[in-house]
C-alpha cells in the first residue's frame, strides 16, 4: 500500500522568495509534488493574505495562518482558532510602550501598530493602519500574532526580555529585526498535530525560527540554505530551493519503492 503524504511549506522565504510572487521554477516544483502529495501552507501571514498570492495558482489541502493560531481547511472550514487573550494582549502593549518599540499587529483583516512598511508590495492586499495611538485602537481587538521589529543588534535581546515578560506566550525570531508573538502553545508544528492524522508521511519546508517546530513534528523536513545555522540544525535536509527540495523529495520515493525494505519514515 503506498504512503500517503502530505508537504506541507512555509511562504516567506520558502515558497515565496522575494515576498512578492511564485517562481515559475517553484510553481513548477508545485504542480509536481502534486501529483504524489496533498499541499498545505503553514505561515506568520493571515488566511486572507494566503489567498491573495495562491490565488488561481496554487489549491492548498489546509491554510496554517498566524503560525498556527487559525487553522482551516480546503473549504475555509476552522479546524483550530486561537487568539492571544485580552489580558495578555494589554500586557504586551504596556511592553511595547514602554519600550518604544516599532510593531503591528494581525486581527485576521488588517495588521495595526505603528510600522511603517518600506515595500507595501509585500503587504499582499493586507492593509496596514497606523492610527495616532496603535495602543489604545488595539486593546479591545482579537488579536492572532504580534510582529515586534527591533533594531538587529537587539533583536536577540529582546527576545530573550519578551520570553521571561510573556511566559504565556511562544516567542519567535523569524528574522534579523523580527519577533513574532503568538499565545501559549500556538505554533507550526502544533498545527501540524492537528492535521496529521490522516497522513502517514508529512514533511516540512522552511527557513525561519517559527519553522523549527515544524521540522521536529514531521517526518522529513528540508531547511532553506539562506537560513540562520541554529535553524538549519533542526532539518532532515538543507537545500536552496523549494524546486530543489521537491525534486529530492521525489527521488527519495523513487529510491523506497525500488528498496521495500527501505522507506521514507512513517509517523
């Protein structure tokens, strides 16, 4: 009986290179893992941002939004939703201020905080508001994910002061000057627990810190090489491309159907 799989990618970085569009090489690579693989998205953006750049190019079997904070399936039906808690927003706000830190934040329809985007194009449709006091217009909103951006010489710091402000919270650095913010035990590879059940392989790409759950919850999971090395470790494989990962990723089934008594890993 033949496996039955599931790939399951991160955007930024990954699927999508450049924060603006697919590649051809990798819309390519999709349409190939298709024809052995089910797809799903896990990724820090939105479900509507989701749609906005795979629409009429790519179907995916689930959309892992806000790192796994929103799950839903082909038919947008919720599968998991968890937001920060009010109380735990506020505390962050206070954080933030004190701190005079540059963020917004995602509510599912808009990002709001007090960052000004240098590339809207990167934005995907999602529109970015900046109202005169981001602290007071966000305390009363269901808020999914807290992008923090500090200057990189203290990113790292902060990130260890947001990890002992916020131990009801998962922190991850998903970038030099990036830290995203998310409630309790919300995170890619606990989304993929949710969706694992009917697969016997599942396997991750990546390339940032908010994929590395990912990677330990999969069977086989393939690093982007531009990736940070303490990212990279976590990884079956490292390669350049997400093209590069599913043409190894169908030479290893190639390789286990010709040696039964060798295959891919089963969860």
């Amino acid at each position: 009986m033949s496996q039955k799989i599931l790939c399951v990618t991160d955007l930024d970085g990954t699927f999508i290179k450049d924060s603006i569009r697919i590649s051809d090489e990798d819309l390519q690579a999709y349409r190939k893992l298709k024809t052995f693989s089910d797809f799903s998205i896990a990724t820090g953006r939105s479900i509507k941002e989701i749609d906005y750049i795979t629409h009429n190019k790519v179907s995916s079997h689930h959309f892992i939004a806000f790192n796994g904070a929103l799950i839903e399936d082909q038919n947008h039906n919720i599968l998991f939703k968890k937001c920060i808690p009010p109380v735990t927003v506020k505390k962050i706000l206070h954080f933030l201020k004190q701190e005079k830190l540059i963020f917004d934040a995602l509510d599912g329809n808009e990002r709001i905080g007090n960052f000004h985007h240098e590339h809207p194009e990167r934005l995907w449709n999602m529109e970015l508001k900046t109202p005169a006091d981001p602290f007071h217009a966000l305390e009363h909103l269901s808020i999914y994910k807290f992008n923090v951006r500090p200057e990189r010489a203290q990113t790292s710091t902060y990130v260890k002061k947001l990890k002992d402000t916020l131990p009801e919270c998962e922190v991850y650095q998903s970038g030099g000057t990036r830290i995203e913010i998310t409630a309790k035990n919300v995170s890619k590879g606990e989304a993929l627990k949710h969706i694992s059940r009917d697969y016997d392989l599942i396997i991750a790409i990546g390339d940032s810190g908010n994929d590395i759950s990912m990677f330990e919850e999969a069977s086989l999971s393939f690093c982007m090489s531009h990736a940070p090395e303490n990212v990279k470790v976590h990884a079956t494989y490292v390669v350049d491309s997400f093209n590069e990962a599913v043409d190894h990723i169908y030479e290893l089934l190639a390789q286990s159907r010709k040696c039964a008594h060798t295959p891919l890993p089963i969860l």
